[in-house]
C-alpha cells in the first residue's frame, strides 16, 4: 500500500491520539470511557477538524467498516484535494448506527465531506496497522528508479484514481497512445 504525504504524517498523529485514549496513568484500560467522552464532544471537536483532525476522528473509532481494502488502500494515496465526494466513499465505507448519528452532525460542517473522508482512511490505516500503532509501510520500489518524483506522483495518483473509478462501477479509463 503507498500512502500519500498527507496519510503517511496524520496516520502517526491518530494513532498517537489513540495511545493517549487506551489507558490511564495506572495502566488500566479505558478506551471504552474515553471515547464517550470524546463523542459526547463533539460539538467542540468539529472545531478541530481541520487544524487537528486526528482530535476529533478517534470519536469514530470502531464505527467504520471497510468492504472494500482495496478501494480504501487506493484512497490513502490520495491527497485530500483529491478526494471523491463523499456521497461516492459513502458506497464503499460503512457506518454503524450510533457513526451515522455523529457524521450527520459532522457533514453539516462546511468541509464536514472532507473530514468524514480522512477519519475513515484513518481508521482504515490504524485498522490495517503492524504490531498496533505503526501505520502499514509505503511501497517503495519505485525508489530505485530514475524517473522525476513529481511525475512519478502525479502518475500514481493519476492510476490511484483510475482504479477507484473502476471500483466504484465506471468503465476502465482506455490506454493512452
């Protein structure tokens, strides 16, 4: 999976966020407690969206669920400018009822789309991480090429979409001449 600048710098952030949420200063658990707390919040949270997002997208933890890996793993190469609305991700992500309750407060923010959009790749990612907490590695092959980085991204990004599009139902993009 190869993760954007974006994913790979907020994924560190979120599971950080996560730790701080797990346990007290005496070692118990109390993840369940916290996340109440935090959901019970969220009027003050949205505020953070877009500074912070990792505050408030840890109150959606466990609230996602993800049919499509492979939709999501080509969506954590994107960045966030590059997103599909969120009525399209909507197909592909699904929330659990008491989610739902959060996200139709959140999505009556104005980049409420956007935000719902990077908690889901953020759960996705802490979801799919190694040894819990250390987000999956990007693929690096391309590493050893000698082709310009910034044309390298734009191609990836350009197939990234590519294949989401073609995920989600429309016809493959025909190959360029």
């Amino acid at each position: 999976m190869k993760l954007s600048r974006y994913f790979s710098d907020h994924a560190r952030a979120y599971d950080a966020e996560m730790d701080d949420l797990v346990s007290d200063s005496e070692g118990k658990n109390v993840l369940e407690k916290r996340l109440k707390e935090k959901r019970s919040q969220l009027d003050f949270l949205v505020m953070m969206m877009d500074d912070s997002p990792e505050m408030l997208a840890v109150a959606f933890h466990q609230g996602f669920r993800f049919p499509s890996p492979k939709a999501m793993d080509l969506l954590v190469a994107l960045e966030p400018e590059e997103f599909p609305d969120w009525d399209k991700l909507a197909r592909t992500v699904i929330l659990s009822p008491w989610a739902q309750t959060l996200a139709a407060r959140v999505l009556q923010e104005p980049s409420g789309e956007r935000f719902m959009t990077i908690a889901a790749c953020l759960e996705y990612l802490y979801t799919r991480a190694d040894d819990r907490g250390a987000p999956v590695e990007e693929d690096d092959e391309e590493d050893d090429l000698d082709i310009n980085p910034e044309e390298q991204e734009a191609r990836d990004r350009e197939d990234a979409g590519a294949a989401w599009m073609e995920e989600q139902g429309f016809d493959p993009k025909p190959p360029k001449a």
